[in-house]
C-alpha cells in the first residue's frame, strides 16, 4: 500500500503538537525546575513586603559580589528593589533595562524597577567596567 | 623568515590581548531553556526521528527527483537576472566593505557604538548567512575581493594566471584553518572594531597574493572560508538558478545535489556545528567549570593564573570540541560501515553523509544566534546616521536608543527548541535519503541510518543541554 508522504509530516506535527501539549506545565506563572548548579537566588532575598516584589541585597567588596549570589532570579511583572552596599562609592549598571544607580561607601543604595520584559540582564560596575552578576527574569 | 620572529608577538598580542570591556559586543539576552522544554525537545526529536524511518521502511529512491517551479515568468524573477542589477549588487558590496575597514581605523574603538561591529558580525557574518539561506549564493557574485580582482582584469585587460598549481592534496584545509582562526578571534580575541579592520586588512593582502599566485578559481573555491561557508548554506535556499532561469525548489534538497568532493569539507562543516555549541557551552556555568577544572589546570600550570592562560585554554576547548564533535560522527560512521558490510573507502562513505549534517550546524547557529540580530541589529540604526562617529546624523537616526527589551524570553526558547528539532527532522531524512541512493541494497541503507539516526539525536540533544544549562555571570 502506497501511502501519501504528506500522511507522514502531517504525522509528525501531531506527535510534536501532543507532546507539547503533555510536557508543558499546568500551573502558569510558576518557573520550572531548570537544570541548575548554581544555589537558588531565593536564599539571601529579604522578606518581601507584596506578592509580587522581590527585594535583594547586593554586597560588594573590593569590586566582587561579597555575599555570594550573583544571580537573581525573579519573574515577569515582580517589582524588583535591590539593595546596594559597597565598600568604594560607584555606580551599578542593569543592561537592557539600561539602569543606573550610583551609591556612595558603607551606605546603603537602592535600584527600584519592574521587571516588565522577560529575559537575562547582567549587572555591572559602570565606572570599573566590571561585570558582577545577572538578574533573570522568567516569563509569566 | 627572520622577519617573521618580529611579526609573531605582535599577532599574538593581538589574538589575546588584555580586556578592554568588561561586557563585549554582542551580549545575548536570552534565558536558559526550561528543563521540560529541553525535555520536549529531546522527545519530539527523537518520536519525529521514529516515524522518518517508518516512512522509508518501504522506500527506493535511487535518483533526486524534486518538484521545480519556474519563477522566471513573473517580472520580479527577471530583475535578478540583469546585468546591471549585479553591479549595482556589486558596488554596494564595495562600498559596504571599504566603509567597515574605515570606520574601524577611523571611528570609535568601542565595540558597541562602532558601526563596524554591527554591520560585520550582525548583518553580514549572521542576517547575511540567513539571506543566503533563503535566497542562494549571493556571496559568489557580490564577494568584494573577487569583484576588485575581476574589475581590475578588466580594467588592465589582463587575465590573472595561477603561477604555481595549487596542490589537490591542500583542498579546502585552508579554507578550514581560515574559518578556525577567525572563530578564535571571535570566541576569545576580544575584537575592537581597530582590530576587526585591521584583520580585514591582513585578510585582504593574503587574498590579493594568494589569487596572484594560485590563480582566482582555486583560491575563492578552496581557501576563502567566507565562500566556502556561504556556499555551504547557500544549498539550503529553496532557489535553484538553471541556465539563466530562477526555480523554486524544496528548501535544502541543494545539499543531496552534490557530496563533499574532499574530507576537507566534512572537517569544515563539522566545526562550523562544534565551534556554534563550544561557544554557547563555554558560557555556562557547567561548561566553565569543566574548562576551569580540566585544561584550566593544566594551562595555569605552565602559564600560572593569567588572562593569557584562560585565553589559552577557552583556545584548546574550541580545538578539543571540534575533536569530540568529529569523534562522534567518525565512530558512528565506523559502525555504519560495519554494519552494511560496505566495500566503499570509508573516506568516501563519510563524504556523502556530510552535507545531511548541515541543517543541524545551522539550527545550531540561529538557535543561538538570531536574537542578536533583533537586539544589537538595531544598532545600525544609530550607527548608519554617523559611522565614522564625526557627529554626523545623516538620516537623523543618530540618537536612536537600542532597545534591547524586544526579545520575549518564552518567544526565544519555543523558537530555539523549534529550530533544533526542525533541524534535526531534515538532517535525519536528508541522511535516509542519501543512503538509499549510496547503497544498492535497501537493506544496507536502513541499516546505516541506526547509527546515523543515533548521531543525529546526540547532535541535537547536545545542542538543546547547552541551551538549557544556567548561564554563567559576570
């Protein structure tokens, strides 16, 4: 029996369309387990005053991350509130948010915005030009 | 000779120097792949790769036979055909390239504000390569080197002859040693707009000896990476050009029309899908990890804790995964062999199937590439008002802000994995294809394709683990 090639790509899309449809989680606005090494950002995060903000505390010594965490993990929508300490007054740069929040020595600084746009953005000390860490910001 | 001892530091100095940018050009913004996408991508490769076989369990196909469709009716087909539209092709080209060498020497050294980086890398090395993927080989005809030699024949009415043979033996190796060190100066060069112009320079001078003493045609056939590669991608574009007339075709059937004529060829097209993963991989935290902690080691050992030293060995991982990529593809095309029983040279054998790993490099490359074009493509906007940044605004775009929130991370991940898995369903029926034209016996070509198919799935699931492994920071 001769069977038509289109059977078989048409095939193919209904296996992927099903798949898709059984692989992807059921709960929105919850991240999925990535495949990680690096401990969870939540650790160090200060209680938060809503739902839907997420506030860090960024330490830095001697133009290094001091606490540890240099990748902040939050989600599409959250309002995110950094707290800056530094031992040397500087300025830290968000990238694709394009931010900037300059602070002086031993006080403490905040950099305020909402993560409104999904993706990764690194973090550094615009005057040294050095890259300290990474905020990602997951999709709903 | 002796003057070459003086020339070394300088290259080296130049090939690793000291950072000068703590962010470099080019800065993705992407997210690591969820792991139940990475998942679905694993699963949807291989339940696709079942249901291929299944389709050429009964199968003969021993001639490529494909539909064509003549576009050469239609007004718009005919314009491509005209004389006057190469030159005008042609000229662009020039322009475009003598401008990315100037602006370089003479704008900016800032490799984000230089209109030099955007239009190279962006446009041309990434917006180019999808072009040529759609539309066929454009390069062959709008090279800017080939064009100034032809132009100058034809001007001084003399016919640049090869003075020395060019040996068979070499083939495309030097198109392949080109294309690696160019990909190192990408990788690690840390490259400034100065330097990207003043490796165009070099590359220039070595074009204009290398065609005065081995003649045009070996030279843009076997030694021009970006030829090379071009016409590598070009097999992919559902356009056919036949004895002056345009043709619709199948996209990538152009890559069954013709095998490697050289194992070369294979070498090329596997580093072009080994160096696209290393460079996604070398940017994770697992990946610099294993680099820090295995070569890292060893290099520190010999250089000590130096930027040299992890320039070094970011080099040696790039050379060692092409070594593993080739491994792969080498061993499984042993058990082929065995398998079926073939009496065929294996250099042959290895030969036919490269060009069905083609679709895979290049799901690779925009997979991991493509949202640079919508994020640091905008670039151009601004720069293109001032390249030379003299404060011109030309077209009054000098003052555009790039906008580097356009990429939806949920839009770039379902495209990244749909890219691999679209890449990987081709490859794998370009390969069943392939063997049922090399082998007489049905038998033997469905048994080939076992480990084929099993080089395949490790390709793509390699290229879905590093798209999904956390990324490194800083």
């Amino acid at each position: 029996m001769k069977i038509n090639p289109a059977v078989y790509a048409v095939l193919i899309v209904i296996t992927l369309v099903c798949l898709f449809y059984f692989l992807k989680p059921k709960t929105s606005g919850k991240q999925t387990e990535l495949l990680q090494s690096t401990p969870p950002a939540d650790q160090n995060k200060t209680p938060s005053p809503k739902e839907n903000s997420k506030s860090f505390d960024l330490t830095i010594k001697d133009k290094k991350i001091g606490n540890g965490q240099d990748v902040f993990k939050v989600t599409q929508g959250d309002d995110v509130v950094i707290n800056i300490t530094s031992d040397k007054p500087e300025e830290l740069h968000l990238h694709g948010y394009d931010l900037s929040q300059e602070f002086e020595k031993d006080q403490i600084a905040q950099l305020k915005f909402n993560a409104n746009i999904s993706g990764r953005f690194s973090f550094e000390l615009e005057k040294s030009k050095v890259d300290l860490g990474a905020i990602e910001v997951s999709p709903k | 000779m002796k003057r070459a001892i003086f020339f070394w530091p300088a290259i080296f100095i130049l090939l690793f120097p000291r950072p000068s940018y703590a962010h470099a050009f080019g800065q993705l913004y992407n997210l690591p792949v969820p792991f139940w996408l990475y998942l679905y991508g694993g699963a949807g490769a291989i339940a696709a790769s079942f249901i291929i076989i299944a389709y050429f369990i009964n199968k003969t196909t021993p001639t490529l036979k494909y539909p064509t469709y003549n576009l050469s009716e239609f007004g718009f087909a005919k314009i491509p055909t005209k004389k006057s539209f190469f030159i005008v092709l042609k000229i662009i080209s020039i322009v475009l390239f003598t401008l990315t060498i100037l602006t370089g020497y003479l704008g900016t050294n800032d490799p984000r504000l230089n209109f030099n980086m955007t239009l190279f890398w962006i446009i041309f090395m990434l917006l180019f390569a999808y072009i040529t993927a759609l539309i066929g080989n454009v390069w062959s005809i709008i090279n800017p080197w080939k064009t100034t030699i032809e132009w100058l024949e034809q001007f001084v009415k003399i016919q640049i002859k090869e003075r020395i043979t060019y040996p068979n033996a070499l083939s495309y190796y030097p198109a392949l040693i080109l294309y690696f060190i160019f990909i190192l100066i990408e990788l690690v060069g840390e490259i400034t707009p100065f330097k990207l112009s003043l490796y165009l320079t070099i590359y220039t001078l070595l074009t204009f000896t290398s065609v005065f003493l081995f003649g045009k045609n070996s030279w843009f056939k076997y030694c021009d990476f970006f030829s090379v590669f071009f016409k590598i991608i070009s097999k992919i574009a559902p356009i056919e050009f036949n004895q002056g007339k345009i043709y619709l075709r199948p996209p990538f059937i152009g890559l069954l029309k013709e095998d490697a004529d050289h194992f070369s060829l294979l070498l090329f097209v596997v580093f072009m899908l080994s160096s696209t993963a290393y460079d996604g991989f070398k940017s994770t935290v697992i990946g610099a990890g294993i680099l820090t902690n295995t070569l890292g080691r060893v290099t520190s050992v010999i250089l000590g804790e130096t930027y040299l030293s992890a320039q070094v060995t970011k080099s040696l991982g790039l050379i060692i995964s092409f070594l593993m990529f080739l491994y792969v593809y080498l061993f499984l095309m042993t058990i082929a062999k065995t398998v079926t029983k073939s009496h065929f040279p294996f250099g042959k054998l290895v030969a036919k199937f490269t060009f069905s790993l083609v679709p895979i490099a290049f799901a690779y490359n925009l997979a991991h590439y493509y949202t640079l074009i919508l994020t640091e493509g905008q670039n151009m906007i601004r720069e293109i008002s001032d390249p030379f940044n003299f404060g011109w605004n030309l077209f009054h775009t000098a003052s555009y802000q790039t906008n580097y929130l356009v990429v939806n991370a949920n839009i770039a991940w379902h495209l990244q994995v749909a890219f691999i898995i679209t890449g990987h369903i081709i490859g794998v029926y370009l390969a069943h294809l392939v063997a049922l034209r090399f082998f007489t016996s049905h038998k033997k070509a469905m048994l080939s394709q076992i480990p084929m198919l099993a080089l395949m799935i490790i390709y793509t699931l390699t290229g879905l683990w590093i798209l999904a492994l956390p990324i490194l920071s800083g």
